[in-house]
C-alpha cells in the first residue's frame, strides 16, 4: 500500500542522514545514540580543526569541552582557554595548568602593542609591523567606538609613528626591540594635527578609570600544556575589548612557535558584537590551519552570532560542530543554517542535559557526551559537587596534618 506524504512527516520518520562516526584515530566524544557505538574522532584530521558549540545556558556545553580538553590533554595537545565564567578554573588546578586573571587589579598585564618574536614562516618585519598596525587600529576603534574615515587615516599614521618611536621599523630585528604602550601612542595623537580628541577618548584607558588593563608590557607567558585566562571579573564593557587583546597575544604566540594547539573562546558572542573584533575572530579562525591550531568557539546567544555574517562565516569554516539544546526562539534559525530535517529540530528542543547533534564534516549523529567518575570529579561545574570536593579536600588535609602531628 502506496500512500503520499508530506516532507515534514517523512523527514520525522527518518530524522538523520548518516550514523556512523567512529575512526580509528581521535579521542571519544560521547556514546552515538542511534546505535550505542562510540563517537571517536580526530579532529585535526578534518579539513579544519575548528569547532562551534551552540547550546543555551544549562546544556551542558562547557562539559562536553571540559571533557575534550581533558582527553587532548592526555595526547599531548597544548590548550589555551578564553574563560568568561571561571568555569576552567577547578580542571585547570587539578591538572596543574596555569590560569591567568586578566582585570583591572590583576597584576597579569597584556600589551596589546606586542608583535611576535619570531615567525614560523617567511614573514617580513615589515609585513608583521603592518598587521600589528591594523590589529591595533581594531582594538583602538573597538575602545573609542566609531571613528571617521579621517580619524582612521590619522590612527593610522600615529601607529606606525608609535612604532617608530621605539626603533621598530622594517629594517630592524624585532626580537631585539621592546614594543611601545598604550600611552605612547596617546602622545603621539596629542600632537597631531586634528587628532586631539581621539587623544582624549583614548586618555580613559591611559590615565583614567581602565587604566589598569592595557597600558603596561606583558608579563604573563604560557609555558604550560593548558593555559587559562579568565575575564571573569572585567566590567561588560571592557570584555570584548580584553578577549580581543588576548586573543591577539595568543595568536603572536602560536605563530611564533609550532605546536599542536587548541584554543577554546567561551561565550565568543562578545565578539560578535562589534564588526571589528567579529572579523579577527574570523580572520584567526580561517589562518589557523597553517599553524597547526584549531580553534572553538562556545555560545549560547545563536542568534547573535549566527545573524553576524562573520558568525555564519565560522561555522562555514568549522568542520565539527556540536549542537545541543536550543530555545524555540533560536531553532529556527539553526535548523536553517545546519539544514536540519524537522526530526533533528525537535530533537534539539526536546534533548536532554549533555545531548546534541554531532557534526564531523558531511557526517552528523545524535550524541551522548558521557564521562567516567574521575572525569566528571575534574570537568563538573555543578555548585553542590564542588563544594563537596572542596570538603573532601579539607578533611583529607586536616587528616594528614593531624597524622603528622601525632607522628
């Protein structure tokens, strides 16, 4: 018996095009829900390292990243997380990372006038001497806000002057130079014709309220296999401003040395927010192939990102994506922009904590995440378990000095 169906119904009734994900190489992502095999896979097999999370708050997202941290970390891959909720701090103490406090009071300081020591590739100083002009010029603009094609050509003009102010010109070895301030360039725009007043935007940042983020050298380091800089305790509005500056250290950082990397941007909507730090996310994202690194991106506000053209541009350029539960206001646009059949949207609407839909290149299943007892002890985010671990560990230290005394 031959009946007519409509696409929707039929779609339900045979909700995904492919099950199968598993490889030979790779860590385990979760358990496939179709048919309970393993989801393993190596990432950095794919066309692209990158990854894009999307989920609302409570569904598990950052666990499941956790618990790939965790897994790379044991093969050997260097990881550097963009933590906005010290979410990474219990995992980055357990395994002995190094977590970075980036504040206003924090003695951790990033200069975002740094410029790569060395380069991996055939670079010139004066090549990488203009990028860092046109990096700076985004974050200056992200600082101040809009500015006029005039005030642009003069920002433009006050850099390299900035630079030069400090003998770093093309023809000089730059891992011999030390790079100029903040302030710095405000002296050289306070002595600009017709550039006074964007002398005067940038004095907040130099001599005023936010003083204390960008105007000094750097002096943190990331020699260490998981690195973890929390922006945590930053006002709103200095967040994007923060993450786009170490989002830009970390870049003069992996191009200046080899190495297998990942690097993790929790709630990367504070990128998306404004076009100039939306395109160098893009800009990362898209170049980091070539040096090995693979980058992921976590948000919970979809709409945001994915209505930014450079957020549609990243998921483009993402070879894994994992989406897991969505909000009725959202679904329909991500259904739109992973092609997704009615089953699989009711399935994001329906699923449950650390569920989802796993996409590794033309490949996608519905997916697990599961993680043993030691794992969940070092990924959990859950208030109540981490004051119980806390309590274990104070009784357990109360125990052994009480042992040692009575020794």
């Amino acid at each position: 018996m031959l009946l007519n169906v409509n696409s929707s119904p039929a779609a339900s009734s045979f909700p995904f095009v492919s099950s199968d994900l598993t490889s030979d190489d790779g860590i385990l992502y979760g358990i496939n829900r179709h048919n309970n095999s393993l989801i393993l896979f190596d990432r950095f097999s794919l066309q692209n390292a990158n990854t894009v999370v999307f989920a609302t708050s409570g569904a598990g997202k950052s666990y499941a990243i956790k618990l790939e941290v965790l897994r790379h970390l044991m093969f050997g891959t260097e990881i550097i997380i963009i933590d906005p909720e010290r979410e990474y701090k219990h995992l980055c103490d357990a395994v002995g990372g190094t977590y970075i406090d980036i504040s206003l009071n924090s003695e951790s300081k990033i200069n975002p006038f740094d410029l790569p020591r060395s380069i991996g590739d055939d670079s010139k100083p004066a090549d990488i001497i203009r990028s860092a002009v046109i990096t700076v010029k985004g974050l200056v603009r992200l600082m101040i806000g809009d500015i006029t094609p005039e005030e642009d050509s003069l920002v433009d003009r006050a850099l390299l002057e900035t630079y030069a102010k400090k003998d770093i010109t093309p023809d000089v070895d730059l891992s011999r130079t030390e790079p100029p301030v903040l302030e710095d360039l405000q002296e050289i725009l306070e002595g600009m014709e017709g550039a006074e007043g964007i002398a005067l935007r940038l004095k907040k940042y130099t001599a005023g309220t936010f003083s204390g983020l960008l105007n000094n050298q750097t002096n943190v380091e990331m020699r260490n296999q998981l690195v973890v800089f929390s922006v945590r305790d930053l006002e709103d509005e200095l967040k994007p401003i923060s993450i786009y500056t170490i989002i830009n250290y970390i870049w003069n950082v992996v191009r200046s040395e080899l190495k297998k990397r990942i690097l993790v941007v929790d709630e990367a909507w504070w990128l998306m927010q404004r076009e100039d730090s939306a395109k160098f996310i893009f800009a990362l994202v898209k170049r980091c192939r070539k040096y090995y690194l693979g980058v992921t991106t976590i948000t919970q506000d979809v709409n945001d990102f994915l209505t930014s053209a450079y957020g549609q541009a990243i998921v483009n350029n993402s070879s894994l994506q994992l989406l897991m539960k969505q909000t009725p206001s959202a679904i329909d646009l991500v259904q739109k922009t992973f092609m997704l059949t009615e089953g699989e949207k009711y399935l994001l609407l329906e699923c449950g904590v650390g569920e989802g839909i796993f996409f590794a290149g033309a490949k996608h299943a519905a997916i697990k995440v599961v993680a043993s007892y030691s794992e969940d002890q070092l990924i959990t985010s859950d208030p109540r378990q981490l004051l119980e671990i806390e309590q274990s560990k104070k009784e357990f230290e109360e125990a052994l000095a009480g042992g040692q005394t009575g020794w």
